[in-house]
C-alpha cells in the first residue's frame, strides 16, 4: 500500500536515531514526477500543510520505472492531507475507476485532456501524468508522492508479523490459492492481507468494499507499528523500517528527517478516512466507470486546499462504508 511508509515515520522521530535516519533516507528509491510539469499547478496558499499523493500499483515487472507510461498501474490511489498544525491526517481515497479528464501529458494545459478512469493516467504517463491528472481534477497541489508495489506491501507486513482484519463476511478469493476468508476478527501475513484487500467482485458495493478494506488496513497497520511490541524490539523495528524503505520510491524532494518531526504526533486515531465524493457507478461509453459528485468534491478539495479541513468533515461526516 502506498500509504504505509508515510504512516509510520512518526515512529522515528522518537528514536533519537538521526544517523539512522539518514542512511534510510539514502536507501530510498527516488523518481522526479513534478519536473515534466512546467506550469499551471495549483497554488498553495497555506504553508506547513502537506498534502501527499499515495499510490499503491500493481506491476507486471517488479523493476519496472515507476516514471513511465505503460508498465504500471494504479489499484490505490489516495491523497493525503496534513493541517498545518500537524496533528490530524486526513486520508481521501480516490476510486481507481472515477471518470476524469487526463492530460495529453505531464506538461500539457489541464483543458486538454480525453476523459477516462483515472488509473489509466498511469498507463498513459507513469507517475508525471498521475501527478497532473490529481491536480488537475483535485486543484490541490501535491508537495510529496509516494509508490509502493504489492511486493513490497507484503513484505512490510511481515516485517511487523502481521496485522489483525475484521472479515465482515465468510467469502473464497477469486485468486490463487483461494484462499477462505471466515467472517470475524482475522490474524493475516503480508500474502494473506494483500489478497483480502484486492477483494471485491464478492460485495454488493464492490470497489468501495476494496476502498474500505485498504483504509482498514492502513489504520491497523499504523496501530501496528506504533504498538510497545515493535518499538520496544529493536531488530523487529529495524526490519520493518529497512522494509519500508526497500519497498517505496519517492519524489526526490522527499525526506525522512522532515518526515520523522511532521509525522511525530500521529498514530491511527488521528487518521480520519474519506472516499472522494461521488455519484456512484454509470456505464459511458459502454465501460463502468465512477461518476464525481461534482460539486460535493469541489467543496472538499477546496478544503483541502485552504487548509479546513476539519470544518468539512464536521459538516459531512464519514459513513462507516468510508472506513472513517
């Protein structure tokens, strides 16, 4: 998952270690989205908010480059916002399958775009195109992206011995070794938690039922992580920590010193999960997609923006479907 490195850095601005830290931040896989935008990103009218695009993908090439078009896609999209006071997140989960414009390019007027899902932008253009279709539909600027593919979620997940997922109904995975998920609380390695989050097809709201279940995930994986078992065991923190750090790619501005000190008051109830508004599914052009609540988004993102947050989801509360 993409968000799961972000998630616990706030771990490390407790250990003192910034030594440490530096030699995790050199081990990190790097990549440059923003350079192929050259203008017309949205401003950033609050400073010390950090908004943070978190991307989990599936690749056919596990070495594939993140940064071009055609080898990876989308499963998890999610962008991350954190007020300027630093001691709330606010998840918002974007539907991969939410009916957007995307840009002709990285670099291309966001007025030039062709509709599409917007997981596709991957497909399209790799992470740059990614970047600019999140703004774009968003008006939000992004400060910070993060990628991280299913083979390092599984690792990450074994590093902390797994994590314990409520199975809101007794189903058998559409994939390989079909795996029987029994109804109740479930203790899951990294192999058995990534198929149960790829579930879908089995609930009558689909995709929002994947979207949930990540969003689960991401909280008990944090809770996980900032549990006394894992900071309190030095070889167990060190290899979840060298397993966060093999498994994501970051935007080149990223750091985990910064990081460590934003993220240091954070810890799974401070998370509040979102999904992107919206209508529900429609078939266009003979494909379902997911329609945009348009102006329920609208006034979101623009909290978003100016840094309210809070205010909004006050006035609009999470459902329980929202994982929040």
């Amino acid at each position: 998952m993409a968000g799961v490195a972000v998630l616990v850095l706030a771990l490390l601005g407790g250990l003192g270690g910034w030594l440490y830290v530096r030699n995790l931040d050199k081990d990190l896989a790097r990549t440059d989205p923003f350079a192929e935008i050259t203008g017309g990103r949205p401003a950033k009218p609050v400073e010390g908010a950090l908004n943070i695009l978190l991307v989990g993908t599936d690749s056919r090439d596990p070495d594939a480059p993140v940064d071009q078009a055609g080898k990876w896609r989308a499963d998890t999209i999610i962008v991350m916002h954190i007020p300027s006071d630093h001691q709330q997140a606010y998840l918002v989960s974007i539907p991969r399958d939410l009916y957007v414009p995307i840009p002709e390019s990285a670099g291309a007027d966001c007025s030039a775009a062709r509709r599409a899902k917007i997981n596709a932008a991957f497909a399209f253009g790799g992470l740059p195109l990614a970047v600019r279709t999140v703004e774009c539909f968003t008006d939000v600027r992004l400060d910070h992206v993060m990628a991280i593919d299913f083979a390092g979620f599984k690792q990450v997940t074994d590093a902390l011995g797994g994590v314990d997922l409520k199975v809101e109904r007794t189903i058998t995975s559409i994939h390989k070794p079909y795996r029987t998920f029994t109804k109740g609380v479930n203790h899951m390695n990294g192999a058995e938690a990534l198929d149960w989050i790829r579930q879908r097809k089995q609930f009558p709201d689909g995709d929002f039922a994947r979207m949930r279940h990540q969003q689960e995930f991401l909280r008990a994986l944090m809770d996980k992580a900032a549990s006394s078992g894992t900071l309190s065991n030095p070889r167990k923190l060190n290899a979840f920590l060298q397993s966060v750090t093999d498994a994501v790619t970051v935007d080149r501005g990223f750091s985990l010193m910064d990081m460590a000190v934003e993220f240091r008051n954070l810890r799974g109830e401070n998370l509040t999960f979102v999904t992107s508004p919206n209508s529900g599914s429609e078939t266009i052009n003979g494909e379902s997609v997911v329609v945009s609540d348009r102006e329920k988004a609208l006034a979101m993102y623009r909290a978003m923006s100016a840094d309210t947050m809070a205010d909004w989801i006050k006035a609009n509360p999470p459902k329980s479907t929202d994982g929040g």
